[in-house]
C-alpha cells in the first residue's frame, strides 16, 4: 500500500506560479512511474505530466508543455509540480498518482494504482 498526500494547492491569479508537492511518508516505492492528473468541474480527469522514477524520463499533456514541470527527490520520496503561467483553465482539483504503466500507457488513469486524496488549484482572471 502506497499513501500519497498531495500540497501547494491555492487560489492564484493568471500568469502566477505554483508549486504542487506529492509526498510518499514511509513508502520506499521507488521504482513506479509518478503522475500528476487533474480534473476541472463537469469534466472527466486528465493526464497533466508524469515521471518515470528510475531514469527521470518525464511527459507532458500537450496544454502544459512548456508550462509545468514535474521533478522527484529521491531523499524525500516526494514529486514535484512546478506551474508557471496559470491560466484560468488550468483551474482543477490536481491528483498525484503512482503505478507501473508499460511504456507509452503514462497517461492512462488506470494503469495507476495509488491515488492522492488531490488539490485544489484556482485561478482567476
């Protein structure tokens, strides 16, 4: 069993940056893939970005890239969601996730085992 807790959420204005925190106390999970997902009201849950923890290999939605980055601390067993230039649709509940997807399938919701209790990220125009 994986628990994953999820911090830095907030209310933001666009253009302001943000940085989501995805902790694993007293795991020594290691070798999963990490994903942060996120899910806008009224809309299904989506792929943001995920990180291969061994390697460090990293993938982006297309409506991040170049925005965000995702980030591990192998001491802290921690990931990281750096958000730059928020913009008002990027306004969701944002979800860490931990799994062992086969290659290609990091953006898939269920090829993920372990869920966060998720954030909530607003930001306004």
């Amino acid at each position: 069993q994986v628990q994953l807790v999820e911090s830095g959420g907030g209310l933001v204005q666009a253009g302001d940056s943000l940085r989501l925190s995805c902790a694993a106390p007293g795991s020594t999970f290691r070798t999963d893939t990490r994903g942060w997902f996120r899910q806008a009201p009224g809309k299904e849950r989506e792929f943001v970005a995920a990180i291969i923890w061994t390697g460090g290999s990293t993938y982006y939605a297309d409506s991040v890239k170049g925005r965000f980055t995702i980030s591990r601390d192998n001491a802290k067993n921690t990931v990281y969601l750096q958000m730059n230039s928020l913009k008002p649709e990027d306004t969701a509940v944002y979800y860490c996730a931990a799994g062992l997807p086969s290659y290609g399938t990091w953006s898939r919701l269920r090829e993920y085992d372990y869920w966060g209790q998720g954030t909530q990220v607003t930001v306004s125009s």
